[in-house]
C-alpha cells in the first residue's frame, strides 16, 4: 500500500509541474547527442547536461488545487 501511494504522489506532483510550467529544450541543445550520452547501468547515466528552460504559464495558481 505505502509503494502504491508513494508512485501516486510522484505521479501527482510531476503532473502539477508539467501542467504549472512550460518547458523547452535552450537553444543550441542537440537531442541526438544527449542520447548517444546515455548510459544504461542499472539507472540511466547522463554524459550530456540537459539544457532545458522553464516559464512559469500565466493564469496557473498551484495554490487553488492543492489535495
């Protein structure tokens, strides 16, 4: 029961994030050399920095949906 609610709440709280936040890849990132970057040992290694910008969406209060 704790494993299932503990993945429901991450799920939850990466839905608000995505949902609060318009996010890109910054300019200049390359997408295939990121990915030739990883590597697979168990949990994924990243080689490559993940350039990514976030802005805030107008009009999203976080506040007024809180559980």
């Amino acid at each position: 029961m704790g494993k299932a609610l503990a993945y429901h709440q991450m799920r939850y709280a990466l839905t608000r994030l995505i949902l609060a936040f318009d996010m890109d890849f910054e300019k200049g990132f390359d997408p295939e050399a990121f990915n030739d970057g990883l590597l697979n040992m168990r949990t994924v290694l990243m080689t490559k920095k993940l350039r990514v910008s976030i802005k805030r969406r107008p009009g999203v209060d976080l506040e007024k949906h809180v559980i």
